[in-house]
C-alpha cells in the first residue's frame, strides 16, 4: 500500500474537495497528513518541508503574479461602475431585432469584457442579471438563453488579459525551464506572460467566432429558440454606440498594446488598466468629465512621448530643448493626477472602490492561498514519488509524445469536473508538463491547449463555477437542469475549438513569434 501513497494522496484530496471543504484547506491539510503519515512509514524525507519557506518567498516576490490583484481591481471597477452594465444594454439594443441577435449582443459584449476584465464571475453575474431577463421575455428557450450567458462570460479566461494566463505563463515557464535543465542546457530560455497573451488572442477570438456561427445557425434552422427582440425595443443613437463601445475598446489597447509592444511589463500594464478603469468611472459618474477626459488625453500622450523622446532631468548637460521637454511632461503628469484624483474621490463617495477593493481582496486571498497550499501538496507529492510514477505513465503510453498529449489533455477535462482551473494548474500541470515538453510539444502551444481545456472546467457539471454563478443571478423560473443542459452544445464548441488550435498550431503559435 506505501508504493501507492501518492496515488491514495490525490484521491484523497478529491474526496476532501468534494466533501465541501475550502480549497486551499483541502489542499495544504491532505499534504500535511501524508507528508508525515509517510514519514512514520518510512517512504517521506520530512526535510523536504524545508523547501517550502523558499516556495512562500518566490511566490510573494513573483514580479509576474503581482499583475493578477490588479487585473482583477481592474475589472472589479468596471463591473461595479456599471460600465459593463451599459455596454451590454446598449449591444442587446443594437443587435436585437436579428434572429438570434441578443445572442450574438451578449456574445460580443462577454468578448469585450474579457479582454477589458478578465473576471469570470463578474461577467456571468452582470449578464444573469441584465441579459438573462431580457432574452426570457423575448421568448429565448431558458437553456439557450443561459447557455449563452454562461459560455460567454467564461471568454474572460482565454482572451487576455486574464488570470488563467497569468498563472499559465508561470507555471509553462517553470516547467520549460525544467525541461531544459533535463536536457543538460544549463543557459535556459524563459517565457513571458506577453508571449501567452500574445499566443490566445487568435485561439480567443477563433472561439467567439465558433459561437456566433452556432448562433446564427440555430437562429435559422430553430428561430423558435431564438425570437427577435420585442419591436419596442429602442434602438441606440449612434453616439451612444460609441459612448459605450469605445473606451472599454481603448482601454484594452492600451493594456494589452503596452505589453505586446514591450512598452510595459504585464504588472506595470495592469497598473494602467486599473487606473483606465478609475478615470472611466469618473467620466461615467459626470465628475467634470472634460477634465477627466483632458488629463486621460495627457496621460496617454506623456506615456507615448516620453518612450519616444525620454527625458532624463537628473543629467548636468540638458539643453534648453530637454529642459522644455520636461516641463511639458511635468505638467501634462500633473494634469493626468489632477483628473485621477477627481476620479477617486467620485469612486469613493459612491462606494465603487470600496466594492471594488473588497471583491479584488477576495478573489486574490482566494488565488494565492491555493497557489500556496498547492506548492506544499506538489512538494510531498514529489516525496512519494508521485512525479517519476507520472513520467513513467506519460513515456509508456501508447501513441508517444501524442498519446500522452491526449492522456494529458482527457485527465485535465475530467478534472475540471471538480476542481478550479487554479488546482489544476498549480497542481497538475507542473507534474505534467515538464514531460511532455520534453517529449517535444511547443510549451506556447502546449499552454494554449490546456488554457482552452481549463476554461472548459467552468462549464462541466456538476462543479463548473459559471453554472453557480448564473444559478445566483438567474430568475426564478429558469431551473439547474436547464442552465446544465444550455452548457452542452457550447461544451462541444470548446473541444472543437481545441481541435482547431491541435490541427493548427499556427493559431497559437505565428503571432507570439511574429512579436517576440
């Protein structure tokens, strides 16, 4: 039985998860009990736990993982300034009298979500809430309608900027760089949180496209499913249009521009997005807004021209030129204080960053004591030979490196059944990857993989986090087993989505290359 201890180890922590207990408890007690039970039976180096104050201080001082609680701020701004509210009214206006077309709008604006948000949960609640109600009274089929709701808000774990790939990229290039220790190199590549984001974009956007065409099919061939919005329903002036669409579409460009053109590191682009976010909710709540608008406008430019043209005011031999230069840019800095301030203090008399700092406290407490435990667990699953028992399971598959890739890839779906896709990818995927890295899958396209199967694990019954979410914010009248049976057709537009990105690598791979 002692040989099978790390195997008993794992089952033991999906029984403890799904006997309902927090995660990151479940985790880190599972470890402890059989780190020392196989210390008692001879199988475990107890000193190995001596590692685990080093994992602690890698993770607190992870450059990379600092990106993550402001992303998360980011979108928490966005969601509670009801920014996010008024998109999604506005599309569903837009696109209502199509067949199908408050799909397609809720579609859309879970796209720009993602890439403005990247938060799972505030998506799917913000449209359970506003969008779910609106297509009921059209007459959309509750399992339709929340089948939508749901695979739409989970677009927020593949396209960046996003959590998932953040957490992905660390733990790819720790794995990479395994592999290549392995190999005997010794001077080692690393890989960035840009390549990943990079390497979604396409896979991304390939998948909202996927579920705009099944929409526009079912609208066709079952329009009964899907019915127009009802005539009364207003359609938007183009100004408003634009007032809704553009500056969520700005701030992404501007935060993922700034890391895939090298001007910022992911955490330093975070910081942007959420002060982006800040500024347009101070435009939004109609605190002078032209000069929350004038100091954004000096902000952008000061950030443009000071890359182009730096000015360094601590050297002796300025010109007079430099010197104007940087005037300029202290008042255009100043300006750009002035309106964040302004911003501020309307964020706070209306309670949004005291919301919005709580849900980012949450939610971040939640990511890193999993990633914490997780480093615990992974590490006596190691002592009791849990890591060679995987890689000796992954070389004698059947198929070489693509049946194990496929072995892989089914064992992270099944997974994802019951566990979040911050389990997963702090526990499984550093046993697994390592290996088939060496067995010679591209680690970018390796990842992209796993980050379309991981946002499968928001949808897959009984545990997917999207279909508890939409149970809160949903109406009455819409029950479990249909929001379980909307999923599933969106579920097989997932796996043909991974079969995409399999049978061509390019999607995941060329723009990655192209940039870096």
């Amino acid at each position: 039985m002692t040989e099978y201890l790390d195997v008993i180890m794992f089952g033991a922590l999906m029984g403890a998860i799904l006997l309902g207990f927090p995660v990151s408890f479940s985790v880190a007690g599972v470890a402890i009990f059989f780190a020392y039970y196989g210390w008692v039976v001879g199988v475990m180096d107890i000193s190995l736990l001596g590692a685990m104050g080093q994992r602690v201080f890698g993770l607190l001082s992870n450059e990379v993982l600092i990106a993550i609680p402001l992303f998360v701020m980011m979108g928490a701004v966005l969601e509670k300034s009801r920014i996010a509210e008024e998109l999604l009214d506005t599309m569903g206006r837009l696109f209502g009298q199509l067949k199908g077309g408050l799909g397609i709008s809720v579609v859309l604006v879970g796209a720009l979500l993602a890439a403005s948000t990247g938060i799972v949960g505030a998506t799917v609640v913000a449209m359970g809430m506003i969008a779910l109600p609106t297509m009921l009274r059209a007459g959309y089929d509750p399992r339709v309608a929340s089948g939508i709701v749901c695979t739409a808000g989970t677009l927020g774990q593949i396209i960046p900027p996003s959590t998932l790939l953040i957490i992905l990229a660390d733990v790819m290039s720790n794995a990479f760089q395994q592999a290549q220790y392995e190999q005997g190199k010794f001077s080692v590549e690393a890989l960035s949180v840009g390549q990943y984001f990079a390497a979604a974009i396409i896979p991304g956007l390939t998948l909202v496209a996927l579920y705009l065409i099944y929409i526009l099919i079912r609208g066709v061939l079952r329009p009964q499913d899907m019915p127009s919005a009802p005539p009364g329903l207003a359609r938007p002036a183009p100004a408003e249009i634009i007032r809704a669409i553009v500056p969520p579409v700005l701030l992404i460009f501007a935060v993922l521009g700034a890391i895939l053109g090298g001007v910022a590191t992911p955490t330093e682009a975070a910081s942007v997005g959420a002060i982006g976010a800040l500024l347009m909710a101070g435009h939004r709540l109609g605190v002078n807004p032209r000069l929350i608008l004038l100091g954004t406008g000096a902000l952008v430019v000061v950030g443009v021209l000071a890359g182009l043209f730096p000015v360094r005011l601590q050297r002796s031999d300025l010109g007079a030129g430099s010197l104007i230069a940087g005037a300029g840019y202290a008042l255009m800095v100043l300006l750009g204080a002035v309106a964040i301030i302004l911003a501020l203090r309307a964020a706070l008399r209306e309670r949004i960053v005291q919301q919005a700092l709580d849900s980012t406290l949450t939610m971040t407490a939640m990511i890193f004591a999993t990633i914490l435990s997780a480093g615990m667990f992974s590490l006596v699953f190691i002592g009791l030979g849990g890591e060679e028992r995987v890689a000796g399971i992954l070389n004698n598959l059947p198929g070489g490196p693509t049946g194990a890739l496929v072995f892989s890839m089914l064992f992270i779906f099944v997974l994802g059944f019951f566990l979040d896709f911050v389990e997963i990818s702090v526990i499984v995927l550093p046993l697994v990857a390592p290996t088939l890295i060496l067995m010679g899958h591209d680690p970018i396209w390796l990842g992209i993989l796993i980050a379309i199967n991981l946002q499968t694990s928001f949808l897959t019954p009984p545990f997917g986090f999207s279909l508890f979410y939409l149970r809160g914010a949903a109406p009455k009248e819409v029950t479990t087993g249909q929001i379980y049976a909307g999923v599933v057709p969106f579920i097989g537009l997932q796996v043909i989505g991974v079969l995409l990105v399999w049978s061509f690598p390019g999607l995941a791979t060329w723009l990655p290359s192209a940039i870096f």
